[in-house]
C-alpha cells in the first residue's frame, strides 16, 4: 500500500527544517520507521515531508556528567557507544530491547521519542478514536483492550506510549532540547507528552514545526552500576512491552540512597512511579521495601476489561527489576 | 528408494534471486490494481460513484459488481456479482492504474455508500442459531457408535472440559498476487497459487470459456499454508476483467493487511470434550465442536474427527456445527482439524493421566488402537507405539521428574502429546524425459509451496534411472505440464511418486531392452531383471558388464525418449487399510510465574510417516511446522472489534508469530516404515508438526505452575502466578 503523494523535502539545515517544517500540511520524517507505516495506512497524509534524518544532529558526547544524544542518531549507534553503555547501561538495555536489529538500525532518537500508540484502534482507519479523529469516540475503551494503561487516562482515551527508550529515560530524569524559529527550549522528558483529554488526546506538547535536537542527562551515571530494563512480553523479542520497568538504585553503606522508577506499557505516557521511589529511599534493600515498592506503584491503577492482569504484573516487575539491582531477593 | 538429503533443486535460483516469483513478471504495459474495501460488516452496496477517479492520473479503469455480470453465477464468483456485504473489509471495487501509487490515488477518489444492518461479530453472538454441516472435509460431521451416555455414567472417572481455540491467519511471507492478461480468447494467468488447475477449472467456469485457452503459472511460491489452496480470493477475476476492459496486462498483490480478511483463517472452535475411563481405559468420547464460518460460505475443519481413531474406545460420539459471523471466511490452514482438535483431546488425556496417577505417556501407550475403529479397518501401517518410545528416550521423558526444576526465574514444566494426519493421495500424471545426453527433464503440474516439491519430482525419476540430481530439470507450475496434484493435505510427494514411478519403470523397461537388444553391445542378450541403473550406466546384477545409458541412447534412440506416468487418488470407500502418519512431541517448557512469561525451551518429536524421501527437506517440513505448532500455542490470534467487526492490528508489528528466539532446539527422530498398501510406503509430513504440540505445550505449562489452560493462545495473563514475594504479602 503506498499513501498519498506529498512533496518531499531534504533538509541539511536546521533552520531551514524548522522554516518548512512550520508551514501547514508539513511534517519530519527521520528513519521513517513510523511514519511510513502510518502514511501506508492513510493515517498520516501529509502535504509535506521534511527529511531531517541528514541534518547534523547525531552526535554523542559526554563531559562533565552530562550525557548528550544528538536527536537524530541511531538507537544501535547510541546503544553501542561506550559512553552510553559504561555510564547510562539503562538507556543502552532499554534501547536494545526495542523492535528489532534492523529498526533499530534506522530510527533516530527523536522518532522514538515521537512515534505514536499502538493502540489498534488508532492504527484502523474508520474505528472511532479520539486520539486520530477527536470526539469520533474511543474504541478501545469498551473494546478490545489489553494493551490499554492503568493510568492517566481519560474517559477519551486510554493508549499507551509505545516507546522504550522514554521510560529509561524518564527514570533518568531526561531533559529534552527542542528547537523551533522562536528558539530553543529545554523540557523534562514527560513534559514532552500530554495526557489525554475527555474527547481529545494530542501526544506531544510540540508544536508543529518543533524539531528535538538533543536529550540530555546529567548526574546520572552514579546509577550505572545498578540500573536495570525489565520488559515483559508475550515473545522472547521484536514486541512492544506488555509492561516494562526502568529501575535504578544507589546504595550506600547498606542504604538506599536514590531511587529511580518508571514504568512502559501502562499509561500515555512513560509513568515515573515516585511513590515507589520515596518508599525506598533511606531503607535498606530487601524484600520488605521492594514489596512496598511494589504495592505504592499499582496504587491508583483503574483497569478495564481486558487489562486488569497489568496491575499484579506490574508490581512483580517492579519487585523483580529491584531484586536484580539491589544485591538482595 | 534410496534417501537423499539432497539441498533443494532450487536453492540456488532462490539465494541468488533467478527464481522468479509469479508477482515478479512485469509485461510491458503492465496495470497495476488495488481493491477498495466496504467499511461495514453487514449490509448492502448501494453505489460507486467513480466520477473523480476517472481524472486522475495514471487511471485506467474501475472493476466492480456491475462488470461481474458478465461471469457465470457460482460459489466462486457470488462474493463479487452480488452487492451483499459479508465481512468487513469486503472488496466492492477494484482500480487500476499505471502505477500502483496512482491506483492508490484514484482508488481514494472513488465514494462508496453502504447501508448496514446489524452485524453478528462473533460466534456466541450467535450460538442459537448454529447449523449442523453434513460433512467435514470428506467424513462426516457427526458420528456415533456404541452407547457414550451409559459408558460416561460407568465410568470410574470422567473428563469434562470445554477447550477453546482463536482465529489464526496463514501469512505466508509471498502474498497473493496475480499478473494477467488477454491473448485474444485465451488468458494468462500467473498467480501464487498451490493449486494451479483448480485455478483454471474456476476461471474456465467464471469466464464461460474452455480450461485450454487458459494458462495458469505458478512456479515458484513463498508459502501458502492452504490460505492459497484454491481460489479464495474471486477479486482475481476482477483483476481479469479489468485487463479484459482495458486490453493490457494487470497486476494485484493484496498487501499484508488484506492476508488477514480476504484469503481465509484458521476458525475459531469452542470444543466440548468428555473422557470416560474404567481401569484407566478409554470407555467414552464425546467430542461436540461448534466453530465459527463466515455469512457467505460454509467451512468446517474436521476438528472432532480425529478423536473417533486416535485411541482405542467402543464409545464415541462426535459433532460439528457451525456459527455464521460476519467475519472472513475460515479455510485449512496447516494442521486443520488434527492442530485445534488434538489440542482438546491432548490436553484431556493428560489431565486424565494425572487424576489416574499414570504417566501421560503409559496413558497413550495403554489405549493405543490397533485398528482404526471407527472403520474398522486395519492400519496401513501404524509406528506411534515406537514414536512414543523412540521420543521419550531422546527427550529424556522417563527421569525427567528427577530434573531441576528452576532454572534461574524459570520454573520448568515437561509434557507430551500425539499428533496424527492421514495418509491420502490426489490422481497425478507425470512426464519424464531422458535427452540423448542422459540428462532427465521431469515434467508435472504441480507446485512446490517452498516444501520442496521441485527437489522431491527430481529425486524420484533421478533414483529410478540412476541420474545424478545435476542433471535433472524439473518443470513445476503450470497448466501446460500434464495435470498434477494440488500442493495440500500433505499429499504431494504421496501423489507425485506413483505417476513419476510410473515413468521411470517405462524407461526402464525401454532402455533395459534398448541394451539387451544389441547382440554386440555389452548387455546383448541380459534379461530387465537382471539389469539395474546406477551412476549413469545399466548394469547387469549378475556379470560385471555395463553400459553407459549415453551410449545406449547413442545408439538408439538419439533424441531421446520420453515416457509419461499416471496414478490415481485414494479411493476411500474401497480402501483396505486407513494410511495415517504419526508422532509424538515432547516438550520443555520455562514459565516465570511471577511475570507471566513462558518460553519453549527444547523440543523433541519423533515422526512415522512412511518412507521418508529426503531427509533434510523432512526435517525443515517438521520444524517448520513445529514452529507454527508454538505460534498456535503462545502467540497468533486475530483480533476483531466487536463493535464492527473490523480485524484489529493487521501487520506483523500486532500479530505475533515466533521469532527465533522463541525457536528452541527441535531434535527430530524419524521412524521409516514399510507400507504395504501406499505406493513406495510414502505419507505426507507437512501437518504433522502442526499439531498435538499445543497440547504438549499446556501440558508443560500445568506440569510447571499447576494450571490448566484450556485456550490458545497460553498468554502472560494466563501464567501469572503470585507476585515473587508472596511471603511478604
Ligand atoms: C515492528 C516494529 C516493532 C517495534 N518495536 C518497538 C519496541 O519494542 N520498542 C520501541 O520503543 N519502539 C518500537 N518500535 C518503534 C520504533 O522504535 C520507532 O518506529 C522508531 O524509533 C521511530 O524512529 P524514526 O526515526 O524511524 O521515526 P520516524 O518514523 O521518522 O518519525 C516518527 C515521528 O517523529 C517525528 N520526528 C522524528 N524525529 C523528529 C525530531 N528530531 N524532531 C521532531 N519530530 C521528529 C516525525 O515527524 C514523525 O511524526 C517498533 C516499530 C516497528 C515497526
Ligand atoms: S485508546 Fe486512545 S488511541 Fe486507542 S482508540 Fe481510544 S482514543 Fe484512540
């Protein structure tokens, strides 16, 4: 299948990008592994395609405790470089548990960042949902739902964000630089998305024309030697997270002194679980405090039909992710 | 006949890219087409308007109901004469165009307008109205002997169960495609089919014309899983008609969404099994399926069938019936009937095997049937007996309760079931011919799926006539060849080796008197017996003397000879002997109960299916069909919206099947048998693998976490078990 034709444009600079990419009708396309499925499918038609993927975003450096990731680098180039792997291994665990070596091989940062749910019904054109046509209705909510969130939802819309590499980098308190003809500004990492509204749910805060240029991460590789991706899946690899769990602990002398928790496969939007967090911070590892852990992250959970399983699955992640990294059962 | 892991014939052709697949065949001023699909499930097409289409560029012209007209009324062809809609997604129109982009384009200028009626989107939607189909396949639907409702009320136990199974798709990796065209009143039809003249009996049929002025081609074919097993899909004639309308050769390729709703499904059964046992034997079966078909069309897999002969029992009852949903149509897909029913009746047995405090496998062994009861003819032959045995040495069976059974977050479950699917043959005819160079050309109709055929139609006339595989050519795939079986039911090396047999025993009869006929050359004189052929000489068995079958020809028949084989189909009314193949699959299973996850760790299965012709092409057969056997069991299913009755999630992104690394390693026995009733003792093995693993793998998963699953897919939700620390809770 093959959607309607629409003119591309190469763009080589970022101005350039950002004077296009404004104009009504236009959109980015980086690896395109998204896009195209999207604009296969009628889903995405826009008037204009905007090729960033050669715009000289894809650099990767580290200084100072700062982690850089230029947004258009590759997921295998930036789980394969040593910065990453010695001092975020959590961003490289959660990278190269995503789609496939292949995929991986063509997305960009950025378009991980910004694909959109998998929620079946937003990828059927002609099913009523709110997220692709607003006020067309929700059909997932009395539908078929098992891939649904357990949080942040509306009564208009209950997808999930499919991306893995979001919930890492949402445990480490991501901060997202994007760019646009007013300038540049810098946001957390959740605040990059939206929850959903009653008969509307936007996924991004962007606007349109918005480019993201870089991530970056500070003072966080003191979690690199405990830090863990748990992704639960109904094969051993290529799927979405059925619920995944990005942890991260520091302990010092027999003490939990930070704690970092965030949770996939469960809500709009990768779910930092700072109650879990708090619950562990000044205790000692153990079963004790990974079961409170445990049970403050289901707390508020509302499940549908099809779903319910998520919630004990979730808090067994959780304790699980935490006995990995926390030299204890 | 000798076994030859001979590498496929084609193998080269394929890793090099020369096989040209039949969707690769670009004429010049080729069309391309794609349908239009009807958004409702139900209702009625009230109209195309095409005003805008027309102006669009590259268009070339809009196929629809109304150009159906043209063809004969019949089954093949009522989904596009009538404007009644069935399913949704359903074609109403077809559009080409210069190129597929501009097709796409004109075809999104194209308005239709339905009207909907209430649609029934699911099978208990519906139960009250089920219908019973007479026939199943070839059995009938419902059975009975003995009396089932006093040996259940004897019984010192019984198992009660309901069993259910989900819808699956094919998808094979090539999707269906047809390139064709006119050639005055003859058509050209080249399409991935695995039944090229039942292809051409429907076109003949649809198009009122003789089956000669048709040509139909498929040569080379990535899969079909029966999805492609006859004409499914009747848009290709719509392909037909619109190159007939615009005179130039037309091209449709359904894309990978479409393989979900327009060329058939594994159907969707709700199975209510019951065993009786007295003194752990079987004393009573009853087995009563009800399975989803779509509005248009009857199908019933013959799911209970098996249950009337895989053991020993004098009661049993079995039934059918169907429920019509506005779904797509159900078709065989790998395994149909012995993969859903032998889940149910497997997994029976099993729970049967525990609540009696036997070994599943002693079970099986214990209610082995000798015969097959339900005709009450003898096996043609019959090696479960050894294919339980041989299996559960090589899988360890017997200590494997001694066996640690964590492994890291894995707990570790074990389980075994039998799979079965008949021996049957199709009529075939053959064409073999040896050039002068004594190099052989092997001719017949029929296909090879990527099964093998190809390799399998050389070997036999390569053996007969002692001809190295490098010198053979085979010719498959199209209707110009002499007629041969269509590629399902795991027949074709069954049907093709009598008619190739056939030809070969005539050239060698041929040559045989050839060389014993020239008084100077150096068989003068020898009798056909005592003659054999064998790296390209005839040999005499009883003196050293040879000759070389080139010169032979040389000699006397310079161009060469040709001689051509027939064989007929399995006549079941008068059939001496039931032909069935065997296995038993043992399976390791891992399950983190406190995640839900599970994972097929090691498989063993031990196979009889006669005399096995190539043992590596066996092998990939068996594999291949035990890793769609774990799809069935831990991923595929095709979701519908209930509200709509629209698939969800049409794309390999959403459907899952087995990635390698769910691929464990198989370790594959097979167990060769003589089989006095099938020509060259040969069984088809390309089901067998389909089936009775599921069964195994829920086995495994009670015999890890002490549930019992009783539906496919075994999901997360399924095994989740008390979350990791439980003490804590
Ligand atoms: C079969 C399959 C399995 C998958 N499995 C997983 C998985 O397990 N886990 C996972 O996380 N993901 C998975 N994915 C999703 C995959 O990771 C994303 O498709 C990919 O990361 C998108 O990156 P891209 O560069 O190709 O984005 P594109 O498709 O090029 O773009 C996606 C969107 O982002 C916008 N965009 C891209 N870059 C920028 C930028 N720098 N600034 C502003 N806008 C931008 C584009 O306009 C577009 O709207 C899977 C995908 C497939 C097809
Ligand atoms: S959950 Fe959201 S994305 Fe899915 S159908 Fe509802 S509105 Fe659409």
């Amino acid at each position: 299948m093959s959607g309607p034709s629409f003119h591309y444009i190469e763009a080589t600079r970022l101005d350039d990008a950002l004077a296009q990419g404004a104009r009504h009708g236009a959109t980015y396309v980086a690896g395109g592994t998204d896009f195209l499925q999207l604009w296969k499918t009628g889903l995405a038609a826009p008037k204009t395609v905007i090729d960033i993927c050669r715009l000289p975003l894809a650099e990767i450096s580290y200084a100072g405790d700062t982690l850089s990731l230029g947004a258009l680098s590759r997921l295998s180039d930036v789980a394969a470089h040593p910065d990453v792997k010695i001092h975020h291994p959590l961003i490289a665990d959660a990278i190269l548990a995503s789609a496939s070596g292949q995929l991986r091989n063509m997305a960009t940062l950025g378009g991980n960042l910004l694909q959109r749910t998998r929620c079946p019904y937003f990828r059927s054109a002609g099913l009523a949902c709110n997220k692709r046509a607003p006020g067309s209705g929700c059909g997932a909510r009395d539908g078929e739902n098992r891939h649904a969130a357990l949080f942040g939802t509306s009564s208009g819309c209950v997808a999930t964000h499919a991306s893995d590499l979001a919930v890492a980098l949402a445990a480490l308190d991501a901060e997202i630089v994007v760019a646009s003809a007013a300038g540049e500004r810098r946001l957390r990492l959740p605040d990059l998305y939206l929850l959903p509204a009653p008969t509307t749910a936007p996924d991004s805060s962007l606007a349109d024309g918005d480019v993201i240029t870089a991530i970056s991460i500070h003072d966080a590789c003191r979690f690199a030697p405990r830090s863990t991706y748990l992704k639960i899946r109904d094969r051993a690899s290529f799927e979405f997270a059925v619920v995944s769990v990005a942890a991260a602990l520091q302990i010092e002398d027999g003490v939990i002194t930070a704690a970092r928790l965030a949770a996939g496969g469960v809500a709009p939007l990768p779910w930092r679980l700072h109650g879990s967090e708090a619950a562990l911070v000044g205790r000692a590892p153990g079963k004790a405090a990974f079961a409170a852990a445990g049970d403050l992250a289901i707390e508020g959970a509302t499940p549908l039909a099809k779903n319910a399983f998520k919630i004990p699955l979730l808090r067994s992640a959780v304790i699980r992710a935490l006995q990995t990294i926390g030299g204890v059962s | 006949m000798n076994a030859h892991s001979h590498a496929r014939y084609e193998a080269l052709l394929k890793v090099t890219g020369q096989a040209r697949f039949e969707g690769e065949i670009a004429p010049a001023g080729l069309l391309h087409a794609t349908l239009i699909e009807a958004p409702i499930a139900c209702g009625e097409l009230v109209s195309v308007d095409a005003v805008e289409a027309p102006t669009r560029p590259g268009f070339a012209t809009l196929v629809t109901h109304d150009d159906s007209a043209s063809l004969k009324s019949s089954a093949a062809t009522t989904l596009i004469r009538e404007t009644a809609i069935h399913f949704h997604g359903q074609p109403v129109a077809l559009v080409a165009a210069s190129t597929l982009a501009e097709a796409h384009d004109a075809a999104r200028a194209v308005r239709i307008a339905t009207a909907a009626r209430p649609a029934v989107t699911q099978m208990d939607q519906a139960l009250g109205a089920a219908i019973a189909p007479e026939m199943v396949g070839r059995f009938p639907a419902a059975t009975r002997r003995g009396d089932v409702a006093t040996a259940l009320g004897e019984a010192e136990l019984v198992i009660r169960n309901r069993y259910s199974t989900q819808v699956n798709n094919h998808h094979p990796m090539e999707p269906h495609v047809v390139v064709c065209w006119w050639e005055g009143p003859k058509a050209v039809v080249h399409t991935s089919t695995q039944a090229i003249f039942a292809t051409r009996a429907t076109i003949a049929q649809a198009f009122d014309m003789p089956p000669r002025n048709i040509r139909v081609l498929a040569r080379f074919l990535g899969g079909g899983f029966g999805c492609k097993g006859q004409l499914w899909w009747p848009w290709m004639f719509w392909a037909m008609l619109a190159s007939r309308k615009t005179g130039r050769p037309v091209r449709l390729e359904l894309s990978r969404a479409q393989m979900f709703t327009l060329v058939g499904r594994r159907q969707q059964t709700e199975q209510d099994l019951a065993l009786g046992f007295a003194n752990g034997r079987l004393t009573a079966i009853t087995h009563d399926v009800v399975a989803q078909t779509s509005a248009h069309t009857d199908y019933s897999d013959s799911t209970a069938v098996y249950s009337r002969l895989l053991y020993a029992c004098p009661n049993v009852s079995t039934t059918h019936r169907l429920v019509r949903t506005n779904e797509p149509q159900p078709v065989p897909m790998r395994a149909p009937g012995t993969a859903p029913g032998t889940f149910a009746l497997e997994s029976a047995m099993d729970e049967a095997a525990e609540r009696l405090g036997l070994d599943p496998l002693d079970l099986r062994v214990k209610n082995f049937a000798d015969h097959d009861q339900e005709t009450g003819r003898p096996w043609s032959s019959n090696s479960l007996l050894s294919c339980y045995r041989v299996g559960a040495e090589r899988f360890g069976w017997a200590d494997r309760q001694k066996r640690k059974k964590r492994d890291g977050r894995w707990t570790i479950g074990f389980g075994m079931a039998t799979t079965l699917y008949p021996a049957i043959r199709q009529a075939c005819r053959a064409r073999v011919r040896l050039n002068g160079d004594a190099s052989l050309v092997v001719q017949c109709g029929t296909q090879d799926m990527g099964s093998g055929t190809y390799t399998a139609l050389g070997q036999i006339a390569a053996d007969a006539l002692g001809i190295p595989m490098a010198k053979v050519t085979v010719e498959l795939g199209d209707t110009w060849l002499p007629d041969g079986p269509f590629s399902g039911g795991s027949q074709v090396t069954a049907s093709i080796f009598p008619a190739v047999q056939s030809a070969t025993a005539q050239l060698r009869a041929m040559l045989a008197s050839m060389a014993a006929s020239d008084a100077n050359g150096p068989l003068g004189g020898k009798t056909s017996d005592d003659l054999d052929f064998e790296g390209e000489l005839i040999r005499s068995r009883s003196s050293n003397a040879a000759e070389r079958l080139s010169d032979v020809l040389a000699r006397t028949a310079p161009d060469g000879l040709v001689a051509e084989g027939e064989s007929a189909a399995t006549d079941h009314p008068k059939l001496a002997a039931t032909g069935m193949g065997h296995g038993a699959v043992f399976v390791e299973i891992g399950v983190d109960s406190a995640l839900g996850e599970i994972r097929v760790r090691r498989v063993c299965a031990a196979f009889a299916a006669g005399r096995i012709l190539n043992p590596l092409l066996a092998r990939s057969q068996y594999v291949g069909g035990l890793i769609g056997g774990i799809g069935m069991a831990l991923h595929e299913q095709t979701l519908t919206d209930r509200a709509t009755g629209c698939i969800l999630g049409k794309s390999f992104a959403d459907y899952l099947i087995p990635v390698h690394a769910d691929m464990p390693e198989f370790d594959i026995a097979m167990i060769e048998e003589d089989d006095p009733h099938l020509p060259g003792s040969v069984k088809g093995i390309g089901m067998l693998g389909s089936a009775g693993i599921q069964a195994a793998i829920a086995s495994a998963v009670h015999d890890a976490i002490g549930k019992r699953i009783r539906h496919l897919p075994i999901r997360i939700e399924d095994c989740l078990g008390p979350a990791c620390d439980t003490a804590q809770r």
